[in-house]
C-alpha cells in the first residue's frame, strides 16, 4: 500500500514546517485527497494548538515515499 | 521459590507492609511484558492482575473511530482494580504499549488474599483512589488544555514510567493517547522540539528538560500525581 506523508507548513516566526516522518498508508492513491481534506476538517475542529491560533493558514504538503510532492492542500481550501 | 531475594520494583507492592507483601509474595509470578500485549480484554473475566516494574500499559477505549486512551499504568501501579473492587470485568482493555517486565497473581489468589487482610484491602483501595484521580485529571485535561499542555502531561507521565529520558513512542500513538489526528502531534512535538525540550526522532522521544515540561503542562500534570504520593504515602 503506498504511504503519504502530510508535513504542515504554519505560520512561525521561524521554521513553520512540521515533518511528518511516519506517514499514513492509503489502500487506494485516489482517497488522497479526500483524506487530507477529512484530516485538516479534523483538525480544525477539535486541535486547539498555542502554536496554531489559526488552522485557515495552514496547508499540507503531502509527499510519496520518494519524496515528490504529490498534493499541496491549504487548510482554507478544506472548509466547503 | 526464591521471590524473597528478588528486589520489589514495583511501588504498589514496594509500599506495602512486609506481612501483606510476603502474603502475596508465594502468588506473585515473574512475567515479561511484551509490546502491545494484552493484559485485560474488554468485557471478558479478569484472570490476572499485573503489577508492572518496566514498560507502561496503557487503558484504552476501543471505540468505533479508535482506541483512545484513558488511562495508564506503569510501576507505580497495578493493571486489574476491578478485582479490587470485587469486579471481574472491565470495558477497557489494558495492554502493553512500553515493553516491560513485572509480576502477575491470579484473580483469585488476590481476592482470597485481600479476604485475609483488611489492611492489604485498605491499601489496594487507596490506589484505585489514586487511579480514579488520574482518571479524572484526564478528563479535567482534556476539557481544560490545548493540545501543547496535554502533550506535556503525556510525556511527563510516560517519563514518569521509563528508565531514563528516551520514551519509545510513536507520534500515532501519541495521536492514539491525546485523541487528535497524527499532524496535531507532529506540529505540537515540532514546538517542543523548538524550545529544546525534547528530541523526536522517529519513534523515539528524547526528553532534554523535564522542567520546562512541566511548565508547559502547567496545571494539566502534577495532581494525581501528588495525591498518588499522599495516598501511598511513597516519595514522588
């Protein structure tokens, strides 16, 4: 199963970039998408984070297990 | 048996009286505790109470979306309170997510005990006390922290349970414990990692400067904790 890995780029006054180095497995690489919109949706619903007042400037950048940048999602481009 | 020259490093059974000790010191059986073994299935006969001396277990609500964690346990406790309770099932599943080692009773040499020995009963209830306040300091948390602070209190507690400063988890599972999705943890754990309070590599978390931790966990860490140490009357 191909895994993806959804690093979060946020607004810091320096390095806003968190890697994520564990990755999430998609049994199909067509969910992509979907499943980065249901994650940002999560997480703008119930992460209250000191670091994040404001999910709406974030965005995912999602890489393949090469390392290629396959989805670059803002956060505000989640909410319908 | 030779249990007798075997040190106690468990604080449960290490802040018991040396006669309600050598009581259960015949049932007590070494057993290694692997990862992610099951120590208690949901809903189904407590056979064994474990008294953890390495590792962490943790307790955890096995719903519809995913386990959550409600709880955890490490060698300063005792998986199995319902027995004390006079309780044979729980809808929580206890396992192992730090490997470890400890010792087992049977559920049954343990009631027959506790049946021996009011003193040993009293003792046993003040721990679930002690558990019933971490508990609640859970759901005080949950309510009341952000997700930074709740972090904190999750490392703390788990350092708390671990020789040395490395804490063997991954950020799932710490998305698992907090009930936040993995890039909550990442970008929480990539704040931290900021302020130099740990190092993450993956699947280790390095904790650089426990002080500061608990700072950042403020009043979502400590209580149960103390109350843990008035309650057992141990030294934290």
């Amino acid at each position: 199963m191909p895994r993806y890995f959804l690093h979060l780029r946020y607004p810091a006054s320096e390095d806003g970039f968190a890697r994520d180095d564990e990755g999430d497995e998609l049994t199909d690489p067509d969910d992509l998408r979907q499943h980065v919109v249901d994650t940002a949706r999560d997480l703008m619903r119930s992460a209250r984070l000191k670091a994040i007042p404001d999910w709406l400037r974030c965005s995912f950048e999602v890489t393949d297990e090469v390392g290629a940048v396959v989805l670059t999602l803002p956060f505000s481009e989640a909410v319908k | 048996m030779q249990l007798q020259q075997v040190p106690i490093g468990n604080r449960l059974l290490a802040s018991l009286s040396a006669d309600d000790l050598a009581r259960l010191q015949p049932h007590l059986e070494p057993v290694s505790l692997a990862l992610r073994q099951v120590l208690i299935e949901p809903n189904m006969p407590i056979e064994h109470a474990y008294f953890p001396e390495q590792g962490m277990s943790s307790v955890t609500n096995n719903s519809s979306g995913g386990k959550i964690e409600v709880g955890v346990i490490g060698q300063e406790g005792m998986i199995g309170l319902p027995i004390v309770l006079g309780i044979d099932q729980t809808p929580y599943e206890h396992f192992m997510q730090i490997p470890g080692h400890g010792w087992r009773i049977a559920a049954h040499d343990l009631e027959q005990a506790m049946a021996q020995s009011r003193s040993l009963h009293r003792h046993l209830l003040r721990y679930v006390q002690a558990s019933h306040v971490q508990a609640s300091e859970t759901a005080f948390a949950n309510a009341n922290s952000d997700i930074e602070a709740r972090l904190a209190r999750w490392l703390l507690m788990c350092h708390d349970r671990v020789d040395g400063d490395d804490i063997p988890l991954t950020h799932e599972f710490i998305a698992m414990m907090l009930g936040v999705r993995r890039p909550g943890v990442t970008v929480a754990l990539h704040v931290l990692e900021g302020m130099r309070v740990i190092r993450a590599k993956r699947g280790l978390i390095t904790v650089l400067d426990r002080e500061k931790l608990e700072e950042l966990a403020d009043e979502a860490y400590g209580l149960s904790e103390t109350e843990y140490s008035r309650l057992m009357k141990t030294e934290a």
